[in-house]
C-alpha cells in the first residue's frame, strides 16, 4: 500500500487560505491520458471558458475566487504542453491550458461538467494537427528526447516558478548568489546510467539534480510509517551524496540519507526519516533537469535561505540550474476567441458508474434488502502507483481488477455496489470519503496490495478497522477469506488509515497480499487467483450486511 511514483500525468495542489470576501481553488490536477482537467473551489462558481489560437489554449476563468499565491505552471511532456493558474483580476482565478504550436482541438468536443457547484471537470478531445508543427532546435541545456521550454504568449498569465539556485556548503550554511558563482561542481562519481550530482532543499520540497534521462523512481513507506524509501534505477550518486546523511528538520523529514544498493538493475537510494504523522511524498522526474521530491499538497518553488546540516563533514554541493521567471499581468478575456459554453452544475448528482466484465457468475446467499449500498475502494490510482511489486507489479492494477471481480458479485447477488474509481486515475483520500454520504453507502471497504522493502519472504492476508463497527466487518471478512483462500493469516489490526478514520460507516482496510512477495505476486497477477480472492471478499461483505441490515 505503499506510494509509488513515475513521471506524473497529473498533479493536485492543495492552497492556502483566503479572504472571506472570495472564494478559493483549493485543488486541480490535469489528466494527460484521459485528456480531462479536474478542480475544485471552496465555493460554488459558475466557470467561463474560450478556446484561444496561435499556440491553442482553453482559458477558463473562475469569477469569484482567488488563487492566493503566485502564477503556477505544470510541464508536460506531450501535445498538451503545460497547465497554468494565475489570477486574471482581483477575484477571479485563470486557469489556461496550452498545447504545443501546430495542435489544435474542435471546441465541440469541449466538454465541461459540474458534479456539484464547487467540484469540476473538463473532457477535452484528442488533439488534432493543424499545421506542420515548428522545428525545435534543441539547445544546450535540453536533453535528448525532451521538449524545448515552449514560451508562454505574451497576452496569457506566466509563470513565477523557480528551480532553486544554491545548495548546502561543508559548514552547514546556504552560499549566497555571488559565492554559488565561484564553486565548481564535483566530478561525478560514475559514469553511465542516472547520474545524481547534488541535493537541494527548496520551498516545496527536495531537489535532486541528475544527468543522463529521465530515471525510473520507486517509492515505498514503511508500515510504521517513519521510513520512506526512494529507489531510483539504473543511477548512482556523485562522491558529494553517497553514504552522506544531512539533518533536514523540514517537511516532516528529520534526515535525508544517500546509499547504493547493489542490485539488479542497480539503485540509488534515498532514505527520508520522517515523523509518522507527516504526508506522505511524491517523487517524479522534471524536464528542468532533476528529480522533484514533494510531501503531499506542496509544488515545486523557490529555494528557501535555510541550512542543511550533515552528519559528517562532506564537500561542498552545487548546481546552477536555469530559471524561469516571468511576472508579466494576466491578460483581459479576448472577445475574438471561440466561446465554450459551460452549462449549470448538477447540483444534487452523484457519479455514474460503469459495471466491468468479469468473469463467471459466483453462487452467494441472496441478500434479503436490496436497498443495502457498498462502496467498494480500489487503493491508489493514476500517478499513485501504489506498492511497487516483484518484476515492475503495480498494486493499483491489482487492486483494480480484484475491486472490479467484487462490485460484480455484489450486485449480482443484490446488493447495490458502487467503486471510489473505475479506471487508472487518481482519487484523493478525501475523496473517497465523501462519497459514503453521496452515494448514500452504507458499508466502506477499501481493497490494497501490501510491500515491504528487501523482505521477500514476508506474505500474507492483513485486515484493517477503525471503530467497533469496522472490526466487525474486518473480521467477518477476515474470516472469509481465511476460510476459502489458502494464503498465509497476519491478522486483524486496528489501525489510523485516513479512510477508515474519517468514515461515517462500518468501513475496513483489506491488504490482499504482499506484492514484494515472488509468489504471492506471482498469484496476485493471475486472473484465477483474483477470481478466488474476490469471492471470499465479496461473501465475507455479504455475510456482513445479511446480519447487520
């Protein structure tokens, strides 16, 4: 259950607060797959778009709300080139959308949806050519395979984004802009592969300078949540980083260490000792040059004059990677653009759902109300890979498919079942709790893949609950599962999840097996397995409802 994370096709960012006068965006995400923009706004808003030529960009304009900091950008690296927020006039927020020269999209196909006056989402066409796209010489500072940076027009918002400039000296102390000038970097200590040069500590998060592509990332958090682990492949650390240890005091993290791991592929490691309480992190590769290390709910910003102290001393660490500021004003509506209508939100709807195919009918004891609701949670999703598993398994993938095989069942045998997710993207933990009241749920069962680090052998059914009315269901479908599945038991546990605290129903936590495990990964991918599995989930929620409802 633990997260992992790949080159991102969305980012949700939550904001501070604002003044009572105006309402606030509190968060959006761009899907680069589903070509769909999501966001969300602390008070109703009635949006109003254009489609905007010469490069093509969707500006939408949120009247009545406030960003409350800066222009922000988010880079992509496909046809849609980047996301911006800024702030058009004093209370209304500009959202634009831009796709790179030569692309173009047919406004008919621009659909806006409000699930509720302060939740929407925009599906947006696959875009289409429609002139030959310019030559982009590449310059020095781009590396193969990456887009040039692509300029914003003049008359849209821009960006106030920065990649930190200076990094920690042996003294513990940040170097000023003109002493940055004079260090010269450190060689690197191996040539091939992902070469990690340096680590800086920014606004937002952490910064890891790297050489040589775009770098495969598996993140995983211990269970007791003090540990977060950041395996990079195929990479290694100049002699500045490995086997350093820095005191970082920021974020949650108390210290950042740098190790190799002698594996196949080989890894280079960073380990974030962190509070248990604090989030958990992001970490995804950046077009700029590096790797982006986030806690949830942060962007990548400027680099604050804060010190980091080693542990032991080391030499100095220094990079000088570009930045891109820009602070010209957010533009005026252009009224020779394509209008988009945006129609009413739907204010009292609740999401439809698609029921997947699955496999043979499954035989259950019929369930006397049919009124009962189920919600069924599928863990992680889109940019939230999940656990990472033996040979590149992905938890949400599996957790998916099995979520699918129980909804299935479920309904076949009366029970109206709906899923927090139905495809591969991302639902906020929030989310997924708040739709128990919408859909009216009256039984929440989360459904997750376990990992641990370097433990192989380490296997076996995990169940979680809350209160007394999720141990009930824990161990009821605990039992099931124990009962009709040949998997080794660890348990019922209490335990603090997000979704099982902030939950109005019965509600438990299934971690179905461990993906770390060579064999149980192996059973976790087999469709017969996850027949088996499903089944046992699905009778233990049945057995629940026929004696509690």
């Amino acid at each position: 259950m633990k997260p992992y994370w790949l080159l991102p096709s969305c980012l949700s960012v939550l904001v501070c607060a604002m003044p009572a006068y105006a309402g606030r965006i509190t968060s959006w995400r761009f899907d680069t797959v589903q070509n769909r923009l999501f966001f969300t706004t602390d008070a109703g808003v009635q949006p109003r778009a254009q489609l905007l030529s010469n490069p093509t960009r969707l500006v939408v304009d949120l009247p009545g709300t406030e960003l409350g900091r800066p222009t922000v950008r988010q880079q992509f690296r496909g046809i849609f080139s980047s996301l911006r927020i800024g702030q058009a006039d004093n209370q209304t927020t500009r959202i634009v959308l831009e796709l790179l020269p030569g692309y173009g999209l047919n406004p008919q196909g621009i659909i806006f949806r409000g699930a509720s006056p302060v939740q929407w989402s925009v599906q947006l066409p696959n875009p289409q050519r429609v002139a030959p796209a310019p030559s982009f010489p590449r310059s020095q500072g781009n590396p193969p395979g990456n887009f040039p940076p692509v300029e914003p027009p003049s008359d849209e918002p821009q960006t106030s984004i920065s990649v930190p400039r200076l990094v920690a000296q042996a003294d513990g102390r940040i170097p000023s802009a003109d002493e940055s000038q004079a260090i010269v970097p450190t060689t690197i200590a191996q040539a091939g592969g992902i070469q990690i040069q340096n680590f800086q500590v920014t606004r937002g998060g952490f910064f890891l300078r790297s050489f040589g592509g775009s770098p495969v990332i598996n993140l995983s958090r211990s269970r007791d949540r003090d540990t977060i682990l950041i395996d990079i492949e195929n990479a290694t650390f100049s002699s500045n980083l490995l086997g350093r240890q820095f005191n970082i005091d920021r974020y949650g993290v108390e210290q950042v260490e740098f190790t190799a791991i002698e594996s196949s592929p080989r890894l280079a490691r960073v380990t974030l000792r962190v509070n248990p309480k604090s989030p958990n992190w992001r970490a995804f590769f950046s077009r700029l040059g590096g790797i982006v290390l986030l806690p949830q709910g942060q962007i990548l910003s400027d680099l604050p004059n804060r010190p980091i102290q080693s542990t032991r001393p080391t030499r100095p660490l220094f990079s000088n990677p570009p930045t891109i500021n820009s602070s010209s004003p957010p533009p005026t509506f252009n009224s020779g653009a394509i209008s988009i209508p945006v129609p009413p939100p739907e204010r009292n709807s609740t999401p439809i759902f698609r029921q997947p195919t699955t496999p043979s009918t499954t035989q259950l004891p019929p369930v006397r109300n049919g009124r009962v609701t189920v919600l069924i949670d599928p863990g992680h999703g889109g940019y939230d890979s999940g656990a990472p598993g033996v040979g590149g398994v992905l938890e949400k993938h599996i957790v998916l498919s099995i979520s699918r095989k129980v909804n299935a069942i479920l309904r076949q045998n009366g029970i109206q079942s709906v899923m927090t997710r139905t495809g591969d993207y991302f639902v906020e933990l929030s989310g997924r709790t708040q739709m128990v009241p919408r859909v009216g749920a009256d039984v929440f069962v989360s459904i997750h893949a376990n990992a641990i680090g370097g433990r192989p052998d380490v296997k076996g059914l995990e169940v979680y609950y809350f209160g007394p009315a999720g141990e009930r269901l824990a161990r009821t479908i605990h039992r099931s599962i124990v009962n009709n599945v040949t998997i080794p038991d660890r348990g019922v546990r209490k335990a603090r999840f997000y979704v099982l605290r902030k939950n109005s129903v019965p509600a438990t936590l299934v971690e179905v097996g461990f993906v770390t495990s060579p064999s149980e990964s192996a059973k976790l991918t087999s469709d017969a397995y996850q027949d088996e599995m499903a089944r046992a989930i699905a009778q233990g929620i049945i057995q629940f409802v026929r004696q509690n409802f």
